[in-house]
C-alpha cells in the first residue's frame, strides 16, 4: 500500500509569531499549492486530512500541568511575563495571542497522522506543521510550543510499540531526546549540525547533541547523535546517514518510524551552516520509504521559503510513490572539492564512528 496522507488546514498556517520572526507558518501554502498544482492530491493513493485538536491529556503525556496552564494565559494575554516558561517578546519564541488553540491544532494534526497509519489505513501521513522537537516539559524552546514529536513517540510507546524516531532538521532533537533518555521503548537519532560557528561567535543552538549524550539506565545506547561539522554538503551528509540510520534501524526493527523532516539543513537556508540539497533528501527520504512499519513523518525547521516549498512537495510525492518533476530540485548543489573535502569527510567519518559506538550492544 502505498496511500499517503498530507494534513492540512488553512488555520495552522495563518499564524504570525512576530514580524520579524523567521518561522513562518504561512511557508506551508507554498508547499500545499504546488503540490496541488502538480496534481498530487488528485492521485487515488493520496489523501488530504484535518487536524483535530490535541487534547490536553495528550499534551500532558510530555508537559507539565503548570506549563501548559502558562501557555493557556500567554494564549489570552500575551503582554505578561512568561520569561520563567522560555516565553519572550523579543526571544526565540515570543508569546502570541492564540498560541496554545493553534498549538493544539498542529500538534492534533501530528496525531491525526500517526493514527491513519496505526489503524493501516495510509501506509504514511505527513504533518507539516508539526516538528516542533525542541519544546521541553516545563518550557518553550527554539520556536517550539508543545512538542508534537515526543508527544506522538509516547503515545505509541504507551501502546506497547518499538518505536523509531529519525531527526534529519539541522538542529539537535533535544527535546525528544530528552523526553526519552531512559527508556529503550523509543530510540531517537538525531543528524545535526554541532559545534562553534566562526561568523556567529558562538555554538550553533541548541548546543546539545554529541554522541557522548547516548541515554541512560535502560536508554544507555537508544539516543544517538550524529554530530555534523558546519559546511557538512550532500556527499558527507548522505554518507553520515546511510552509515548511521539504516544499519541502526535493521538491529532495533521498530514497529513504526516516526520521522522529523526539518528542511533547514538546506544550503540556502539561512540559519545554519549545512549545505545539504534537494538530491541528499530525496536519497535520504526514499530510504525511509523502504521500511515497511506504519511511518509518521513531520515537518519542522525551515527558513527558506522556496527550499521549503520545493523540498516538501517532493518528500509527499516520494511518499505517493509519484514522480518528480525537475523544477523540485536544485539546479546546482554545492560541493566541496580539494583540501576542504577531505576535511569534511574526516570530521563526518568521526560522526559516523561516535554514533555507531554509542548505541547499544
Ligand atoms: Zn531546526
């Protein structure tokens, strides 16, 4: 079966965090509409599904009470101080009016998709709004709200499943990580950027993500970071995640993948430092698309609007199974050569070996 779901509604997508925010929810009509125009949610296997809205059990299975109170009041009154919860005016994720109704909604459609493909009926459901992998117990994170991925991961682990969670966004999935750093029931690895940006002057956010962060107790070797020097292009970064993620999965075999597919990683986005293109993720997307587990697959960072767009569009139709029109990919992905190739293959072949090493025996 190869039917795919793609959750949408205009209500997720019309939210402004602050104008000069540079998450932008509005960047899912671009993908929506080119998906339309090219006439994929026309096809028979393809399927167009509305969020329902989080309940609030379902965001306590991650987060405190007291927080999502706080979230719930920021939501009505946006002008108090909530900078003990990681929400701030003019910080990474500002409080805004109606942020915890839409947040229920993006993280509703999270669990939408995750049970079309629990009950079997789409092999694959798309949440584009979801993603939100640095949200914390008791505080907001890096643009993040509640946190949709760990929420679904123990929800599923609550039913008994082995469940996989595969991080492809440019930053580390701490928050996931975090939620499941003792427990062997949902192993999570996570292929990010790590380590001091020179032009920044400090570390890349979050600042977590080494391979020596490997879980503990009965999770000691179930987190596993691939951590990804800056400039890490398409040949490093498809080498780090063949190496790492396939091999990984195979030995755990999971009863169902759950995938964060932040295109921020992207070389023209410009947050970060990676240089991956539209033809490592196709190989990268393609790979998730052999397993043969129900499989939960969400969005998350991305600040180019046109990589977004096209990037997107192209991971919902590797999951129909459909062809790709050439105007997806980018023309001319960058590469090194020389002495700076063989830096960066030195640096992710360290990855690659602090990755493997960590996991469990
Ligand atoms: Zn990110």
């Amino acid at each position: 079966m190869t039917a795919a779901g793609f959750v949408w509604d205009p209500r997720v997508v019309a939210h402004v965090y602050r104008d000069d925010h540079p998450l932008r929810p509005i960047r899912l009509v671009g993908v929506h509409d080119t998906l339309e125009r090219l006439g994929a949610f026309a096809r028979k296997d393809a399927r167009v599904l509305a969020p329902r809205a989080a309940t609030r059990a379902e965001i306590e299975r991650i987060h405190d009470s007291d927080y999502v109170e706080a979230v719930s009041r920021a939501s009505g009154d946006p002008d108090d101080d909530y900078g003990d919860w990681g929400l701030s005016a003019w910080g990474d994720t500002p409080p805004f009016e109606g942020m915890h109704e839409v947040s229920l909604l993006t993280t509703g459609g999270t669990l939408t998709a995750m049970e079309e493909v629990i009950a079997g009926r789409l092999r694959v459901a798309f949440n584009g709004s979801g993603g939100l992998h640095h949200a914390m117990r008791r505080y907001a994170s890096g643009f993040c709200i509640y946190n949709d991925p760990a929420i679904v991961c123990g929800l599923l682990a609550d039913r008994g499943m082995k469940v996989a969670y595969v991080d492809i966004d440019a930053h580390h999935g701490d928050g996931v990580q975090a939620a499941f750093y003792e427990t062997d029931q949902v192993l999570t690895i996570s292929l990010h950027q790590y380590g001091f940006v020179p032009e920044l002057g400090h570390l890349f956010f979050p600042g977590t993500g080494t391979a020596e962060e490997r879980g503990r107790g009965r999770g000691a070797g179930y987190s596993i970071n691939v951590a990804l020097p800056p400039y890490t292009d398409d040949t490093a970064y498809v080498r780090a995640f063949d190496g790492v993620v396939p091999p990984l999965l195979e030995r755990y075999q999971p009863d169902v993948l759950v995938t964060q597919q932040g295109i921020d990683s992207h070389f023209e986005d410009p947050l970060t430092q990676l240089m991956v293109s539209t033809r490592a993720r196709e190989h990268i997307v393609r790979q998730f698309a052999t397993t043969t587990s129900p499989w939960v697959a969400m969005g998350g960072g991305g600040y180019s609007l046109d990589a977004v767009r096209r990037a997107w569009s192209m991971e919902f139709l590797i999951m129909l199974g459909a062809d790709i029109p050439k105007e997806l990919h980018d023309a001319e992905p960058p590469q090194w050569s020389g002495v700076r190739r063989a830096q960066v293959d030195a640096a992710v072949d360290a990855a690659i070996t602090g990755a493997l090493d960590a996991a469990w025996i």
